[in-house]
C-alpha cells in the first residue's frame, strides 16, 4: 500500500525554523528552509543530518520549496544550499524571489558584521544560492520531474505568500506555509481549489483564536496611535520591513490624511522605499481594490511617512516609528525601545506574533524587568499593547481552507503544541478525518488509497458501453470483463481477452467438454431436436440459435446432436459438447424442456451438473 | 471530431472545436479591415471631409449622395465604421461551453460571440491578456463614442445597389452582417466572464455542466434559484476528462497558445506566436510535441520584411525627418510593439540627438498601458524580469516618463493642447486611421511635405489606410513590424514537434496572390496540410485505440496477476464501469443480493448476466507426460494412449472416458460430472488464463 511520510526538521509543534520533509510516490520534497529567530546557536537552523550524515542533499532531495519570504522560512536557505550542500531545483513565487535575497543578506549583516559571528553564509553564497531558484507563477502546473509537479495557490500572508500542491501520480500534499482567510489593506485573501489532498499540511499560528473583525482591531489601533500622540507620547511600532509595514502604513497614511494630524511618522529602514518598490511592481499579487486603482493612485507611495533617521529618537515631541525587526530581537526597534522603554506616556504595539525566547516575548507576557546584555535591566516603564495584525489563519480560517480543499488528512505545523491539540480536537470532529501533528524529527506515515490509471483499448470499453442495453442510461453502470496487462509495472493497458492473446503473442487452446444425457421422449429424433429448438428460441431471446440441416443445433459454442438409443427408441440421447468459456451455460440450462420436477428425475442430475 | 471555422483572417481567427462532448472557441478575432471601407471620423469639424461629393452613378440612375462620398476616386461610406463579425450562423453560439484566448488582439469580437447569443459559457484566458485586452476595448468603444453619427447607412448594402458601386465596396462580402461598435456595458458583461489563468495550468473542463444546466433550468422552472445553484455547484466538483492549458506564445504580453487534451488525444491550437526575443516570456514550444492535430494560424502577416531591419527603418527615418523640422506621426495600437518602439528609442534617442524632442502619445489609454506593461513581471522575458528583482521597472519606458522626454495624453483636447510642442513624434491610434486622434493629425500635418507619417502596424493595408486623406504632401514610410512567425520559422518548429496532421487557413496552403513564385512563402508538409476557410466544417483525423480508465482500489487489490513472460504480467479483471463525463472508472463488482427464488427465472432472462464473469481464454499446451504422471497422483492409472496426427487420445479405460490433447485444444468426453470437473482443473492447471 502507497504511504506518504511527513517529517517536520522544524516547526513541528513549534513556531520558527519551518523546514518540512515529505515523501510521496518516491520523490521527496522539503517544504521551506527557514530559521529560528529564538536561538542563537545550532538550534537556529533545521538538523539537515536528519537527513544525510555525511555528503550533499541533491542526492536525497528531489525538491525544495519556499513559501514565502519570511526568515523563519527561509533564512536556513543559504546554509543549507551552500554550506550543507544542495544542487536541486528550488521553487519559489516572482516576488519571494525577489525580496528573499534582500532579508537574507540582512539577517547575514545583522549576525556577522554586528554580532560577530563568523562561519556563517556570506553575501557570495546567497548570491549563488539565488541562481537556483526556479519562480513559480500561481496556478502554473510546474513538472519538477515526470511524476511530481507542483502548483501554486494565492495564501495571502505576504506579498509572494504562496500555498503548493504537490502531486505524484494520484496522490497529493498540499502545504499551506503561512497563509490568511481574510482580505486585508493590501493582499487579498489565500484560496484554494477542491483539490482533495491526501495530506492537507497547515500552519496553526493562531489555532485556538477566534479573531474579532479586522475593522475592529484597525479601529482600536488607531485610537491606541491617537491618544499616545495626543498626550505627548511616542510610538514605536516594531515591524518587518515587508508585509504588516506595509499594511499598517497604508493604514495610518489615511488616517493622518483624515485627521488632518501633523505628528511625524517615520520608516526605520533604508529598505522602506525599495520594499514599496517591490509592491509597486508586483502589484498583482496585491488585493483587487489596490490593483483596480494603481494606474490613478498607487497605495504604496506614502506623502505622510518619512524616512527615520537613529538621532530622530532623541527628539522631543510625539512620533510614531516603525521600526525593524519585529520582535523586538536585535536592530533598530529594539535599540529604540531601549531608549523609549523608561517613559509611560510612550507605548510599544507589537503588530505581530513573538516567538519565545525575543523580547518582544516577554514583554507581551507582562514581564517588566529585563535581563540586558552586560548583567544591566530595563525597566519596562512604557506602555506594550498587542494587535493581532499578523495575516495568519485564525482557527475558523483554518476550518474554511479545510472545506475548500476536502483534504483526507490533516497535519498541523507552525503552532503551539497545547492550541494545536485543542485544534486537532475540533477538526476531528468535524471533519472526521484523521489529524496529526508531529513534533520535530517525528514521522507521520499515511498509508493512501490511489485508484490506478490504465488504458482501455477503445475496442472493449465501446462494446461494453454498447451492452449496455438497448437504451442505455449512460449514468448505470456496466459490467466489463477484460485482461489486464502489466509491463514492467509501468505500462498498464486493459483489453479484450481476444486481444490480450494477440498482444502478447501467445496461442489460444480451445478447451471442450462432450456429454452424453439420456432422455425419455417418444417423438422421432428430429422432432426431438426440433423441439428443443424452438424451446430454445422461446426462452433464449436475443441469442442466435441455430438448427442447422445435419440435425445439430447450435447455442453460442453449444452443440447438441440427438440420437436414438439402440436398444429403446423411447430413450433419447442427447450430446452436448460446449466450450469452456460458453456464456449461456445457465441459461440453456434453464431452458431446456424435457426437465422433470426438480430433482426427481437422473437426467436431471445429469443436466444440473453439467453446470 | 469537429472544426467549425467562423473567421476567414489567418491572424484574427475564430474557430470552432467540438472535442469529445465539450464544444471549444479557439479566440475571438474581429476584422477591422471593415473600416477601411468608411470616411474617418474627425475630432474636430473637417471642412474638407464635410465638402467631399457624394456618389451618384454614371448613369444618374443611383443616388447615394448621402451615404456615400468620393475621395480621390475612391468611394467611401459616410457612417459609423462596421466591423466584419465572426460567422453566427454556422452553428448555435450558446452551446459554446468554453471560449479560450489566446492574445489581446485575438478578443476583440468576444462581446458580439457572448452578449445576446444565450452564451453561459466560460472565458479563459491570461491576465495581462484580459487587463490589456479590456483596454483595447476600452479605446475602441471611446474612439466611436466620443464622435457619435446619427447617420447609419443600409442603402448601399442592397444587394442590387452593392453590384453597381465601384471597388472595393463592390467586393466586400457579408456586409449584412457587418456591425458598429459595442458598447461599454457589453464590454464589462463579455469581460465578466472571464477565468484567469496562468501558463501550464492544468484546466479541467466538466463537458455537461452546461447541458444539464440547460435541463435543470428547463425542469425546475418553478424550483428557486438557490436549489439551482448547489446543483450546478455540485456539478463542478466533476472531474471532467477533458483538459486545457494555456503555453507561453512569445507574442505579446501573456499571449498564450493552447494544448486541448484527454488522456490519449491531443490538439494543440498554435495562434499569433513568435521565437524573437523582445519583451513576452518566450514560447514555449516542447510542450506542443505529439499532438494529434495541431491547428496553426497567426503567422506573420509580412513573410517578406524582417522586423529588426524595419525598426533600423523606422528610427533612421523619425531622425531624418525631425532634423528636418518635420512631426513623425506613427499610427500604432496602444499596447504591444509600441513597448519595443520605445524601448528602441530609449537606446536611440540620445545617440540621434533628439534628446530635446518631445515624443507623445495619446490614446485614452495611454497611461493605463504603460502602466499595465510594468506590472506583469512573470510574464516577461528573463532580462526584463532581473529588473524587477531589483527592483526596478522592466521597461524603460518608465525612466523616458521620469525625464520628461516620453508624454503621454488621453486626448488632444485637454492638456496636450496646450502643451504641445513642434517638431515632435506623436504615436497614436487607430492604425486604420478612420477613427481616434490619428485622424486630426493626418489632417493637421497631412499638407506639408516635411513631415511623415510611419505605418509599423500590419493589419491595415497602408495604401488603403491613406486612401480617403489624399491627395497628400506628407512622406509616407512603410515599415510594418510583425514579429509572428514566418514560414521558414514555422517549418522548423513543425517538423520538431511533428504533430500527425496540421490544420491552417487556406492563405498558408498557396504563396500570396502578389508573389505567386514564391513557393518559399507557403506551408509545405507531408501529409498536407487540412486547408479551411469561412465557414468550413473540418473532419478532424483522430487514430485513437485507448482511452483513460480509472481502476478503484479496492478493486487493484483484489486482481491476482500472473507472470507470462518476465516482467510482463496479466491479471483478468470482471468490474462494474462507470462512465460519466468522459472519465470512466471501474469497481469492483458488489455481491448480488439473494434472489427469492420464485422470481428467479425472469430476472435472469430479462437480465444478461450481470455478476457473472466469464471464463477466461486459455493459452499454453498439456504437455502429455506431465498431464499423465498427475493423472496418476489422482489415481487414475489405465490410460491408454494413442498417437494421433496432431497429438494423442488418451483413453481413460475404467472411467470411459476419452481426452485428445492436441498442441492448441484439449477435448473431453466425459459423462461423469464429477470425473469432468476433475479432469478439468487438472488440464487447467497446464494453461494460462486470459
């Protein structure tokens, strides 16, 4: 029986460092290379010895697939290609493409040049690493080989966010990566067609939430932005360059325009102008209302927000900034909270998800005193608000993509071990289908039931479509016999017995049976035959029976001769002789005139047992 | 299968497919050429149009005066311009299940195939082909609309009336059918219906959908929508077997040909595609391998000019002119080698010394295109596509915009009015040059020599364009660039993917009437290519022996194969086959249900036998001494054996019973049931079974 393993190296039952393996008809697939941004040592990035001790990976992977730019997604790319080894094809959409290289040689800045790191991945091979990358387009069937090709669904988490279904033969694994079920400021909603995957694979960021409208959370950001300003504060808004930015500038830019408000509003980055760029120009993948209006306006050219500048931060007066990375681990957002972090009028909105172990973290977990590099603490004096901006699936989000895509498994990644219980519970229930969710290094094995694709010589399937009966209903079923015949367990063709022969070339033995049943008639011979001539007819309809003139008749390969016995006219015998594969043998049977009561007479025995 | 041919231009096809039960149209092209036959509308008041005489015949017998007017010997209708539709007659346009596109140009009829025909199909077709082609339509419905005629003229149209007019009014055919413009409205329904999709994607089309839609509807009139609506949507969730992908043509902007197939047919639907490199993904052309048919048309519409010589052309003579202190008016289409003119100029520009010369173009979809090109980045070819990695815009167009050196206006009204400076390089359209603001500088620059004016469009025959504008000073250069295939190109991507037959309008079966030697300039091919034209009905060749059958699992797991020769093994299979939508799938047959006995004689004679598998065919010989020695081990030991002309007779002295073994049948007499049955598994067990 056909199984599929899916091994998570990491974000099994964990947020962070996503790197899935799948094994499916003999190819296997890792799904994202990303990095874990609550580690600083090997822990950081996935265990690729899991799958190989020693040598390259090209000889075990058949494929890699990034889902879209985040680093916990892809910031393993570059070790693992360069470093670990790995020539095979990597997939990813135009705009991941684009800005994946972008983050990478940030992160790698960040690590070596300001961290001090050494053997890590260099500018050089991130460059290298990029050469291999393959864009997918969404929906495009894309044949990674003969058997396995993949496809690409809109998920909507960022811009590039893509869902793919991988498929071998009839069987298929969807992989959401980080997805969103509602339509926010700038992307639209991730979407998915009834493909009925034997493995639906999806994150479960938020399994347990159920979130309250967008418009809500939008309003209630707004208001928590306005009052800080209004009372002197400062804001700092701890982002990723791409993706929420872009969403909450969007956001605030038409507030300030409403409002008629003068505080400035600052980008950390030099990234902001270049990240716009990018949206400008994949404006397709953004939502319909920001693609309809781009010729007229485009939404990413921002006339209130201004490029930060580090001695901004010093100055007095109410600001907002946004500010990177988003969790508050390194950079610039937490060089500002440092210094903001003393003065309640100011806040901090952390727009996103935290992984454990980042400030950001702690701080949402109302922890007030922390732990500084150099034994020095932070008093946490300032405001912490938690807006759940995050394009994530919530838990009913979850639920929908399932009732798109029917899959007849679930496996749950990217989430909390205790919220995915609760989620597997409710999918279990609802779905009853089996839902699993391995932890790291764990493998769940799901046996799948494919149905097998043959060819039908057009021969046979039309005769038997033809037998149907006089006025088929073509929504009945037929039956049909056929043979089967299998080459190398490559080529699978279904024929007529008759031409299985040809096909292969062998001979046909006729296999024949001859009887003798003696029968009490007083009529001459020929009326004898004649009559179970005419008795044929009566009851064979539709079949050709013939009465031939040498005094035989003939039912399909049945031949039957009557003869008188020699010692008593009265006493007919009666010889059969029929072929092996006759058809009628029942119904000639049951057809036959002379039978007596059933069972009471030898002959009878006789005829009942030929069959 | 089927070939219903609605359009007879090679390069605006509409065709018909009636492939399995699903009934396909390969594009929607609408033939402008139409047009040329029609006075061009003037933006603003044109004394001379409006002076021209009318036509009466020689003979004063016909007065047409009012509907149409002389030029230069030419005679022309005084209406709003009429295109030349698709066929609608030759067969019923709302059985069309799904209509596939293939380039912007090849839409522009879709409103007059999908408005007010009963069409509840689907259109599929790429998304810059949608975006851009709605801007196609957009400018066209503007272009007629913002200079509304009452007039329409029907006179001429008499058939009696048509045979007395002078050439080529005389020789245009179906002008019955001919029909103005449509309008917005029916843009955006025609549009509505469109499906995007993306290069290689695999399109499962569910053939009855429609038909049973149609029943539905016609049987449950009375029932509410909503209960229509789950059935439909039921519907869908078929898989049908019949699958359509669009491939890259390397034409134009998500230009795209078509793969139409079932798991052992193919055809392959080749339209305006190109192996140049300019801006488009470049074609895809593995993928068109082992077709059954493959219909080709859209090749290039000039065999003879090279593209790349003729945009050496092109730019040699803007320059000439400008240094003279000429305007260029270049009469061009808003999307599409417009891309390449500018990019061409952004090389040439400062090298020319043009740098302070104003370039503009006008249509009201001038921004709107521009804008468009830049967004489409995965449909661009790999240079263009590293820009925007970087990110920068694919196409320099974008930069000539920043310095000023590129204008663009919706209009000549407005803005440009004002701004407008001289000697300058105006690209504007309509090619055909009877309608939009290439008429107003046709009869603004038309009297001066210096200027000129730069056909690079070829669909509209230039001499023909110019015909209601003469007699005129301006120089004319005719430079037409069609990057679609030219015959030697197509020759050399036919014989690489070798389909078994090649279907093609007839225009590619013989050289062109002007160049009758040149044999060069034709389709060539063994078999011969299946020539049609408006309004035939092609045969298509299908040689098809299999077809695509789905074994159920339960049922794969029950079949017990056996090996025949090494590594090749049967196994025979007795299954219930279900037959739905083209896709067929087998199971395993149930286990009858017990019959009472009393009714048993009439269900198994009105029935065949359902359940009941036959017994297979039998291969192999009895080889006699083995066939002995186990009838031995079975205790049956005097048997006699004699020696016949093609085997042996074996008596079976204690049991009377006689078994003749020849090399292919085995014979046996026997009224022994039990003995019978015996001795039959015993001969079996030397055979294979079919």
């Amino acid at each position: 029986m056909p199984e599929i393993k899916v091994t998570p190296l990491g974000a099994g039952q964990d947020v962070g460092r996503s790197c899935i393996l799948v094994s499916i008809g003999g190819k296997n697939i890792m799904l994202d290379c990303g990095m874990h941004m609550g580690y600083n040592d090997d822990r950081r990035f996935p265990d690729f010895s899991y799958i190989t001790q020693n040598g390259r990976l090209t000889d075990f992977l058949d494929c890699l697939i990034i889902s879209h730019f985040h680093l916990d997604h892809c910031g393993a790319l570059p070790y693992m290609s360069e470093m670990v080894g790995y020539d095979g094809p990597i997939y990813m959409t135009h705009p991941t493409k684009a800005i994946c290289p972008i983050l990478l040689e940030d992160f790698r800045k960040i690590t070596v040049d300001k961290k001090g790191e050494t053997n890590f991945f260099t500018s050089q091979m991130i460059k290298d690493c990029m050469k291999k990358v393959i864009p997918l387009n969404l929906h495009q069937t894309v044949q990674v080989d003969d058997e396995l090709e993949i496809k690409a669904y809109y998920a909507g988490h960022v811009l590039g966010a893509a869902m793919v279904h991988i498929k071998v033969g009839s069987e298929s694994v969807v992989y959401t990566g980080d997805y969103n079920m509602t339509p926010d400021r700038h992307l639209g909603a991730a979407w998915i067609d009834k493909c009925r995957p034997d493995i639906l694979i999806s994150e479960s960021t938020y399994a347990t939430t159920i979130r309250d409208s967008k418009r809500c959370r939008e309003r209630d950001f707004l208001k928590k932005v306005h009052e800080s300003i209004e009372r002197g504060g400062k804001v700092l808004i701890p982002v990723f360059a791409l993706g929420r930015a872009q969403e909450l500038c969007i956001l605030l830019e038409t507030f300030w325009e409403r409002m008629n408000l003068k505080a400035p509003i600052y980008f950390s980055t030099g990234l902001t102008e270049k990240a716009n760029h990018y949206y400008k120009l994949f404006i397709t993948w953004t939502n319909q209302k920001i693609r309809k209006t781009f010729v007229q306006r485009n939404m990413f050219e921002f006339k209130h927000i201004k490029a930060f500048d580090r001695s901004y931060a010093d100055n007095p007066g109410p600001m907002v900034v946004f500010a990177t990375p988003g969790m508050l681990h390194a950079g610039q957002s937490l060089q500002i909270f440092k210094k903001w972090a003393g003065n309640e009028k100011n806040m901090v909105i952390m727009p996103g998800y935290c992984v454990q172990g980042t400030i950001g973290h702690k701080i949402l977990n109302g922890q007030r005193k922390l732990e500084m590099e150099g034994r020095a603490t932070l008093d946490v004096k300032l405001q912490v608000e938690y807006m759940s901006f995050s394009a994530h699936a919530d838990a009913k989000g979850i639920m929908q993509l399932i009732r798109m895509a029917e899959p007849r498994n679930m496996l749950l990644v990217h989430g909390e071990a205790v919220k995915m219980e609760f989620l597997k519970g409710k999918i279990e229930q609802e779905f009853s289908i089996d839902c699993y969710m391995p932890a790291n290094g764990e493998t769940t094995t799901v046996t799948t039931n494919p149905s097998v694709p043959v060819d039908i010589s057009l021969n046979l399937l039309k005769r038997e479509m033809a037998l149907g009966g006089p006025l088929p209903d073509p929504k009945k079923p037929r039956t049909m016999h056929g043979t089967l015949i299998m080459k190398e367990n490559v080529s699978f063709m279904l024929v007529s017995s008759e031409q299985a022969l040809k096909e292969l070339g062998l001979n046909e033995h006729q296999l024949r049976f001859t009887c003798h049943v003696q029968l009490q008639d007083p009529h001459s011979d020929a009326d004898t035959l004649h009559r179970i001539y005419t008795h044929l007819k009566s009851v064979l309809k539709g079949y050709t029976i013939q009465h031939l003139p040498d005094g035989t008749v003939i039912v399909e390969s049945i031949v039957i001769k009557v003869s008188s016995s020699a010692e008593d006219s009265n006493t007919k015998v009666l010889l059969l002789s029929w072929s092996y594969q006759v058809k009628t043998w029942t119904l000639f049977l049951e057809g036959l005139p002379m039978q007596s009561k059933p069972g009471s007479s030898p002959n009878h025995l006789v005829i009942e047992s030929l069959f | 299968m089927k070939l219903y041919c609605l359009s007879g231009h090679p390069t605006l096809p509409c065709n018909v497919l009636k492939f399995k039960s699903t009934t396909i149209m390969l594009d929607c092209g609408l033939d402008t050429t139409s047009v040329l036959n029609f006075l061009p509308l003037p933006l603003v008041h044109s004394p001379r149009l409006s002076k021209l005489p009318g036509w009466v015949s020689k003979d004063g017998t016909i007065n047409l005066e009012k509907e149409l007017k002389e030029c230069a010997g030419r005679v022309f209708v005084d209406a709003q311009p009429e295109f030349c539709l698709p066929e609608r007659e030759l067969l019923d346009l709302s059985t069309i299940d799904v209509i596939l596109i293939s380039n912007y140009h090849c839409m522009m009829a879709l409103p007059y195939i999908t408005e007010h025909t009963g069409f509840t199909g689907t259109v599929y077709a790429t998304e810059p082909t949608l975006q851009i082609g709605r801007l196609l339509m957009e400018e066209l419905v503007n272009f007629m609309e913002r200079v509304p005629k009452a007039q329409s003229a029907t006179s001429w149209k008499n058939k009696e009336i048509q045979r007395m007019l002078p050439g080529p009014l005389k020789d245009a055919v179906d002008v019955w059918m001919w029909k103005r413009c449509y309008s917005m409205q029916e843009v955006n329904s025609a549009l509505s219906k469109v499906q995007l999709v993306g290069y290689s994607q695999k399109v499962v089309r569910i053939d009855s959908v429609q038909e049973i839609f149609k029943i539905s509807h016609f049987c449950f009139r009375a029932v509410v929508t909503s209960r229509l609506f789950s059935r439909l949507f039921f519907l869908q969730e078929l898989f049908g077997a019949v699958q359509v992908s669009p491939l890259s043509s390397g034409y134009s902007l998500g230009s795209s040909n078509w793969i139409i197939q079932s798991h052992h047919e193919k055809v392959s639907y080749v339209s305006g595609s190109s192996l140049l490199t300019t801006h488009p993904q470049p074609m895809d052309q593995s993928s068109l391998k082992n077709s059954d048919v493959l219909i080709l048309t859209g090749l290039t519409q000039m065999p003879t000019a090279n593209p790349d010589g003729m945009l050496g052309e092109f730019c040699s003579n803007l320059a000439m002119t400008i240094r003279a202190g000429g305007n260029v008016l270049v009469p061009c289409y808003s999307s599409g080698v417009i891309y390449d003119l500018l990019e061409c100029l952004y090389q040439f520009i400062e090298s020319a010394n043009l740098g302070t010369t104003p370039f503009y173009f006008i249509s009201p979809i001038a921004n709107s295109s521009l804008e468009f090109s830049q967004i489409f980045a995965e449909w661009l070819c790999h240079n263009k596509q590293t820009k925007v990695y970087l990110p920068e815009p694919p196409f320099p167009h974008a930069e000539l915009i920043q310095t000023n050196k590129l204008k663009h206006y919706p209009s000549i009204h407005g803005d440009f009015s004002s701004e407008f400076r001289q000697p300058c390089v105006v690209f504007t359209g309509h090619p055909s040059l009877r309608f939009g603001d290439v008429v107003h500088f046709m009869e603004l620059w038309g009297k001066s020599s210096l200027n000129t004016i730069i056909f690079t469009e070829p669909d509209f025959s230039y001499l023909d364009a110019l015909a209601p504008y003469q007699p005129l000073a301006m120089k004319c250069v005719y430079c037409p660039i069609d990057t679609r295939l030219n015959f030697h190109q197509v020759s050399k991507l036919l014989k690489e993917v070798q389909p078994l037959h090649v279907v093609c309008p007839e225009q590619y079966t013989q050289p062109p009437l002007t160049q009758s030697h040149r044999s060069d300039l034709m389709l060539e091919l063994q078999p011969p290519p299946m020539p049609y034209r408006r309004c035939s009905v092609l045969n298509l060749p299908f040689r098809r022996r299999y077809e695509r059958i789905y074994i159920l699992p339960e049922l794969a797991n029950s079949l017990v194969p056996s090996e025949i020769k090494p590594g090749v093994s049967v196994a025979t299979v007795s299954a219930l086959l279900h037959s739905k939508d083209n896709k067929h799938t087998l199971q395993s047959v149930p286990k009858p249900p017990p019959m009472p006995p009393s009714k048993k004689r009439k269900r198994v004679i009105e029935e065949p036998p359902v359940a009941l598998a036959p017994k297979p065919m039998l291969s192999g010989a009895v080889a006699l001494e083995a066939f002995l020695a186990t009838l031995q081990k079975h205790g049956i030991t005097e048997v006699k054996v004699e020696e016949t002309a093609d085997g042996h007779i074996l008596h079976l002295q204690a049991e009377d019973t006689l078994i003749q073994l020849e090399e292919d049948g085995t014979h046996i007499v026997c009224d022994s049931e039990p003995l019978r049955t015996t001795l039959r598994d015993l001969v079996l067990r030397f055979l294979q079974k079919l």
